[in-house]
C-alpha cells in the first residue's frame, strides 16, 4: 500500500544511510521497524518460588576463623 507519511529530516537522513548500507529500500527498513513495533510483547509471568532445604544447622561458627579454618583443611 502507498501511503505518505511526514518524517523528521534527520531521521530521513539515517533512514537513506541506513538503506544504502543494509543495500535495502528505505520502504523496507520502516516496514520492518513498523512490525517490530507492533508485534506482541512477552509478558513475564511471577518467577517461580526458588526450592529450600533444610541442611540441619551449622557446622562450624563461621564468626570462628580458627574453626573455619579446621572444618575446610579437615584438622
């Protein structure tokens, strides 16, 4: 379809450029802007809760360097 439409100078100017480099008709670049900017959007959905587990309490103290140090070289 034929249609006219009124663009900003520069944005022609980008336009041309834009169609000389990509070796496309500027008809083509703003049919393809055009649909990317109607085509439908993703909607994300709620994340899913992450898991939990219960790991039976601590080890060690980590406040503790000293036993820290003696849980991770095995002393």
């Amino acid at each position: 379809m034929k249609t006219t439409l009124n663009i900003d100078e520069t944005v022609m100017a980008q336009l041309r450029r834009e169609a000389a480099r990509q070796k496309r008709t500027m008809s083509e670049l703003v049919e393809v802007a055009l649909r990317m900017l109607f085509r439908p959007t993703n909607k994300r959905g709620r994340m899913p809760d992450l898991p939990t587990f219960r790991s039976g309490g601590m080890l060690v103290d980590v406040s503790r360097r000293d036993a820290l140090y003696q849980a991770m070289e095995g002393r």
